[in-house]
C-alpha cells in the first residue's frame, strides 16, 4: 500500500555512476535505443503501461556500463524517473532496489523496516507509477540493471507493466532473449578506427587538447591496432602518459610489439599490458 502525498519526482538515482566526459562515438546506437526505450507518438494507450526492454550485450572492457551511463544522463529529461540497480550479485541488486523507495519519498523505513517489504513497495509503485496520489497521470520511469551476467538475479525485480523502460547490461548474449524472443538489443562491437582515434585523443590530452598532423596520424595508428576495445584503449592511454616519449614513438614501439606478437602467435595476450 503506498503512502499518501506527492512522490519526490523527477527522481535520478544513478548511484555512485557520473557521467564519462571522454565517452565517444556510439551515436547510432543511442539513438536505436530511443526506438525501443522510449514510446513512439503512435503508441496506443495501452502500449502506455506494457514494458519496454533494451539489453546490452558484450564482453568485458566493451563501454557497456558507459554506453548505458550516456544513455541515462542524455535521455534524463524523457523520464520521471531513473534508478540505477547494481546486479552484479543477489546482494548488491536487493540493496540497490530497496532505496527505491526512499528516493521517491513513498513511505520511511520505519513502516517498511525489512529489505523485502521495501522491495515490495518499490515494485507496487513501478506496476503503478502514479505521479501523485491525486494526480492520475503517469510517471514514465528506467530502471539501468548493470552487469546482469546471472539473469536470474534479477527475475524478482521486474515488475509486470506500469509505463516504464528496462535496460540491461550483460556480458550474457542472452539477455536479448530475456522479454522477448529475438528481443530488442545489441551486441557491442569494438569502436570504429576513427572513434577509438576520438577516445584516445581524448584520453592522453583532453577535450581541448591539439595535436599536429604527425602526431595525428601516429595516434589514428596507435587506435587501429588497438582492436577498438574501449577498457583497452584506457589503459593504452595510461601508459602513454607514463613515457616521456613522443607520440611517434610510442606507435612505432606499439607496431613492433605487435608485430613481434603476431609472429609467435600470441593471440590471447593482453595488448592494453605490453607497455605497463
């Protein structure tokens, strides 16, 4: 039963998560979760209270929690209501979606004083995301469920409809099958050689940084053999500015490094390490 009053909304809990002012690129795939997180203009009323899902699926190091991260914060004025829930284990999800209901000011922890009872509260107020208890209107809310490698954990924590958007990030491809068969999400892939240029120009000299043609090409060269897996270019970026050597430099040594790896078939070497 939910408490009288009006609810603390809009509501942005994302947690400890700020946002990552180097992310880059991925516009496409940002713009394809609009279509499946957010409700068309031809939806009909009913539509209104079914839930939207969009999962997000790839290997570690890939800018899953990142692209989900820029979602919340880019798309924050198209929800009422956004809760970031940690799903890494049993333990962290339920401490996570037991606070639901203080962010939103429904009821204190002294009516609802077991973990439970507040995760029953939080999921009676998702199921009916009323904006207050006299105005009928309802709340459009996202709930961000990062790291659900094990699906199963968050089985308990999806309600049954309200007008309300469920994101998933898992390193399991078959969180895309969770809702629906042949569901709505994506498969990560590296970043292109141009954006993986983007995110390490960034990372080695700043949004504002300049660099010259030389050292352009040496950093484009660097990102191309870099795979384009984001986790990978950070640490790449790292250690650049630990060395106290030109950028043409570090991707010459970079090139020999590979090549001398290729040549003895070390295909399961860490490229992002060579240099720490």
């Amino acid at each position: 039963m939910l408490s009288l009053g009006n609810w603390n909304l809009p509501c942005f809990a994302l947690a400890d998560q700020s946002r990552n002012r180097n992310f880059v690129g991925r516009d496409h795939i940002l713009n394809s979760m609009d279509d499946y997180l957010l409700p068309q203009e031809t939806s009909l009323p009913a539509d209104m209270n079914s839930i939207r899902s969009f999962a997000i699926c790839g290997e570690s190091g890939m800018g899953k929690t990142d692209l989900a991260i820029e979602y919340a914060y880019s798309r924050r004025s198209q929800f009422g209501a956004v809760f970031w829930l940690h799903a890494g284990s049993a333990a962290e999800l339920m401490t996570d979606f037991c606070q639901i209901p203080g962010y939103l000011g429904l009821a204190n922890t002294y009516s609802h004083p077991t973990p439970e009872s507040r995760r029953k509260l939080a999921k009676a107020w998702l199921n009916n995301p009323k904006k207050s208890v006299d105005w009928g209107v309802n709340c459009r809310w996202l709930l961000i469920f990062d790291n659900a490698d094990d699906l199963d954990v968050i089985a308990d924590y999806i309600p049954r409809g309200g007008n309300g958007s469920i994101l998933i990030t898992s390193r399991s491809y078959a969180a895309r099958d969770y809702f629906f068969e042949d569901g709505p999400g994506i498969d990560l892939d590296p970043l292109s050689t141009g954006e993986a240029t983007a995110l390490l120009q960034r990372l080695v000299l700043g949004a504002d940084g300049r660099l010259s043609r030389t050292d352009q090409k040496a950093l484009m060269k660097i990102a191309s053999l870099s795979g384009g897996v984001p986790g990978d270019i950070t640490r790449i970026a790292e250690s650049i500015q630990h060395r106290s050597v030109p950028l043409r430099e570090c991707a010459d040594m970079f090139a020999r490094d590979m090549a001398r790896l290729a040549q003895v078939r070390v295909y399961t070497f860490d490229i992002s390490r060579m240099w720490i």
